[in-house]
C-alpha cells in the first residue's frame, strides 16, 4: 500500500531546533553547557549526550546518528549550538525560532556590559550573521610613486567566552540574578519584568555593536525606557532619576555628572531630530556603558524594592523630596553600588 507524502515542513509535532553559533564558546566553568531563558546553547562535544536530560524523546545514540548522518554536525564547522523545543510546523516556527534565538543572544551579549572592553567584545550570533569582514583601500599619488595600500578588518572576531573568569565577575555583579527575574524564578510586575527583557536585548546589541552613534542610541534608550513615563520632561526628570541611584558617590559632585547626562541627551536629540551623528563621541558612549552598569546593579540587586517602574520613580521622587527639605536620605538603601571603571587612551580610540 502507498503511503501518503508528508510535508514535514507542514507536519505539526514538538521540534527540536538546532542551529550553529558563532563568537561564543562555552567551558567547564558552565559545563559546557549554559541556558539564558528558553535557549540552551551547549558545546559542540556534549550535543549528542544531552538529548535525555532535555526532554527529546530519542535516545542519546539516535541523536548522535541523526546530526552526524545528515552531516550538519560537520558541515556546520562550529563549535558551539543553540537548541530549542517549540511546538508547530516548521513553516510557521522559523521566524519565532530564530527571533527568540537572537534575542537570548543579545540577553547573553549583555554580559559583556562591565565585564570588558568594547574593543574587546564579541558578537554571539548564528553563524553567518556576525558583523564581521575585512576593508581594503588605496592613497596614491598620481604624480609620483607614492602609495598606500591597507587591509583592515572590521567587526567583532573575539569569542565570548563563558570562563570561570565570567561565572566569578557575574557571580559578584547583577547578570545571573538578571536572569532568575527574567525567568520569573523572581517575582516582579509582567510590565516591569517586559521592560528588563528588552533592556537586555537592546544593551546587547549595543555591546556587539561598532557604530558608536548606534549604540550610544541605543543605551540611551535603555537609560529613558526604566527611568522615565510619559508626560515627564526627560532633559530633567533623566539626570534626577539617575541621581536617587548614584548621586551619594562622590563622582557625582566631582566629575559634575547632572551636566554630563544633560549634554548626552542633548546629543541624542540632535540625532534623534536631526541626524546629527558626528557630535556623539567614543566618550559619550563609554559614560552611558557607566551609567547603565551602575543602574542595573542596583535596580536587579535591589530587585524586591524596584519590583515596577512605578516603585522607580516614586524612590527618585522620595529622594527628591529629601534633597528639597535639606534632610539626610533616609530613602537610599546603604547597600546600593557603584561601579568606577577605568579607561586607557586606546579605549577612546575605537571601539
């Protein structure tokens, strides 16, 4: 008897997604293995053993027969997977798959915020949709010999790598408590919990980024979206809101940072408004890095106070208050942080 043809790309079951990474490795620090959200991106070695422990009703040996068999495991040449399970045809899961994938990516990317040097990052990506490449370009003199012929490579090569150097610093940091209120395991408002998750992806896409302009924009929506509502003035609610958190740090006062956070979002209206890219420098973008790093220590730290942008804002005004009546702060938890990062001349240079 003839059997009917199936599309499988129209057959409805629980698929397992597989795909190749690039600018990530991961070590016996994770055990090679490390979940953000509803991702688990594992080593190449441990693929073929971790079927069971995910659920993926195939024996380990039968999967390690399907990915060798059909050659992606070799031909795909990475080091590094994303695995995932959603339920559907494939014809309607790509685009989630893959939407969902680049957003844990970018959450992941994050991690970066702190913990190096932009120069430095990496871009996790799928393999494939790294921004990486080379440039050539020559100056000659048409009336003489002279010439200069330079090749450059451009974009992120690096890997992040996910070492017990990273576990220690995000050990100390923010990240992995992060993560737990991302996944719900810490309870907070689904609006606020919504708003973090986008913060995240849009920090990491800052941090993989080489446009400085880009990514100055980018964090600077970041600093607006958890720090301010509509209807405020953000030219002056911006630089109070930032300074409930960091104004007790002596730097505040000293480096005159009120009139820092003024000139930058001065900066990214000119952008915004007029195109005007030119006037954001190296500068710019680092003390936002700052700034972020500094809010989200102490907003995830301090998770069970800042539980919605409503119990954000009412501490800045309450902190307001206190600085209007000339009273000590009685608002501020004596546990919050500040995090002093140094930068060398080379790191104004590029990024």
């Amino acid at each position: 008897m003839a059997h009917s043809y199936i599309d499988p790309r129209k057959h409805h079951t629980q698929w397992c997604f597989i795909a190749p990474l690039s600018g990530l490795r991961l070590t016996n620090a994770v055990k090679k293995e490390f979940t953000v959200s509803r991702v688990t991106f594992v080593d190449r070695e441990k693929l073929p053993r971790i079927g069971r422990r995910l659920g993926i009703p195939l024996r380990n040996q039968e999967i390690k027969k399907q990915i060798i068999e059909s050659n992606y495991y070799d031909a795909a040449n990475a080091q590094t997977f994303a695995l995932l399970r959603y339920t559907g045809t494939p014809a309607e899961l790509s685009k989630k798959c893959l939407r969902l994938l680049k957003d844990e990516l970018d959450i992941l990317a994050m991690s970066q915020l702190g913990f190096g040097k932009r120069r430095f990052n990496s871009h996790p990506s799928l393999k494939g949709d790294q921004n990486s490449g080379k440039i050539s370009y020559l100056f000659f003199d048409p009336n003489s010999p002279a010439r200069v012929y330079n090749n450059q490579l451009t974009g992120k090569f690096g890997f992040l790598d996910l070492d017990y150097s990273w576990k220690r610093y995000h050990q100390k940091v923010f990240y992995f408590k992060l993560l737990k209120v991302l996944n719900k395991q810490i309870p907070v408002s689904d609006s606020w919990s919504e708003h973090l998750k986008r913060a995240a992806v849009m920090i990491g896409q800052s941090q993989c980024s080489n446009d400085i302009a880009q990514s100055f924009l980018w964090n600077m929506i970041v600093l607006e979206m958890l720090l301010t509502e509509q209807g405020d003035k953000y030219s002056e609610a911006l630089p109070k809101r930032i300074e409930a958190f960091l104004g007790w740090v002596g730097y505040w006062s000293v480096l005159d940072y009120e009139k820092r956070i003024k000139d930058i979002y001065h900066k990214r209206c000119k952008f915004v408004h007029d195109g005007l890219r030119d006037k954001i420098e190296i500068a710019d973008l680092l003390f936002t890095d700052d700034l972020l790093l500094n809010l989200m220590v102490n907003l995830v730290n301090h998770i069970q106070i800042f539980s919605s942008k409503e119990a954000v804002i009412n501490f800045a005004d309450k902190v307001e208050a206190e600085h209007i009546l000339g009273i000590k702060s009685k608002v501020r938890p004596k546990t919050l942080q500040f995090f002093s990062r140094s930068y060398t001349d080379d790191d104004f240079q590029e990024i």
